[in-house]
C-alpha cells in the first residue's frame, strides 16, 4: 500500500447506512457469474443518491457518515467499491462487521470524527500513512490524526486483500 493516498472525495453525509442500503440484495443478479456486480451497480445506495455508478470514477475516496455499513455480513457491500476502484473510505466511524469484510477485501476504512465537516464533495482528499493524518487539498497545512492500522492489518492491506496473502503463502509453501 502506498504512503499517500491521494483522491477525489464522493461525500455521503448519510449516518447508519446498512449494507442492504449499499448494496440491495432484490437487484444483484441472481443467475451465472456476475463478478463485475452488473446487475447491481445502478442501485448501490440508490435510496441515498441514485446514479452513484455513473458518478463514482477509480481513484475516488469515499467520505462518509456514522456507523457505515451495520447490518448484516453482505460481501457486495465491500466489493463494489473495490470494483469501482475506490481507493479508501473515510467515516465517522464504520461497523465492525463491515469494517472487518473491507479491511479483509483490502479496502482501507479510517475512522476520523468530524470527517463530514472537513470536506465537500469533489475536494482532493489526502492521506498520509507515515504521518498517519488526513488533509483536504484546499488547506494543506491542516492536518487531522488518525489511528495507526497494527501491523496485521498493514500487511493484509499490502497484499490487497486476506485471500491474496493467503495464496502468497500457500504458494511460497508448495514452492518451497
């Protein structure tokens, strides 16, 4: 993982978000393989803000509200921003379970209170990983700590994901 991560923020100003919210479970596809969440795509948190696909572009940093993603154990409600190609999400504070899935899913999710005042939608959003803070493009002089990640769930980040460093491993132990 790099140690700044560097974006353009989609600001969802929204507290206790479910994953049935992200991502609704009466619209993915239900026949065949759809890895890329086609069927999905056009209602990810459509009751919050409809046409979030044609908006959300690779690179983009999410900021969003309290309790991010409570609710039930639901993988789209991770992947889909991985597919989208976001780069972290920045929340007030996110669920355990959710927190947990992303972290696993090699999504970063940094918790920062008072984020959804610090930022409009379409600021550039920085993320400094040796310094451990976040800024907003537009006042680079005022940074704002965040918790350090333990080394654990660095490593797991670095490989992109707990299954990516799991097949790292199990392939250097058939190797060797």
């Amino acid at each position: 993982m790099q140690d700044l991560i560097r974006g353009r923020v989609i600001k969802m100003p929204f507290n206790d978000v479910s994953t049935d919210v992200i991502a609704p479970n009466r619209y993915r596809a239900t026949s065949g393989e759809d890895r890329e969440l086609t069927a999905l795509r056009p209602w990810v948190m459509g009751a919050l803000r409809p046409g979030l696909n044609d908006i959300v572009k690779p690179g983009d940093i999410f900021v969003v509200g309290r309790n991010f993603g409570l609710g039930s154990h639901r993988e789209t409600a991770v992947r889909i921003f991985k597919i989208w190609g976001v780069q972290a999400i920045v929340a007030e504070s996110a669920a355990r379970l959710w927190f947990r899935n992303a972290i696993a899913a090699g999504l970063p999710v940094f918790q920062l209170k008072g984020v959804q005042d610090l930022f409009e939608e379409g600021d550039t959003m920085e993320i400094d990983l040796k310094k451990w803070s976040i800024r907003n493009g537009k006042q680079p002089a005022a940074d704002h700590a965040i918790s350090e990640f333990p080394p654990t769930v660095m490593h797991i980040l670095e490989e992109g994901g707990i299954l990516n460093l799991l097949k790292k491993r199990a392939d250097a132990e058939l190797a060797g």
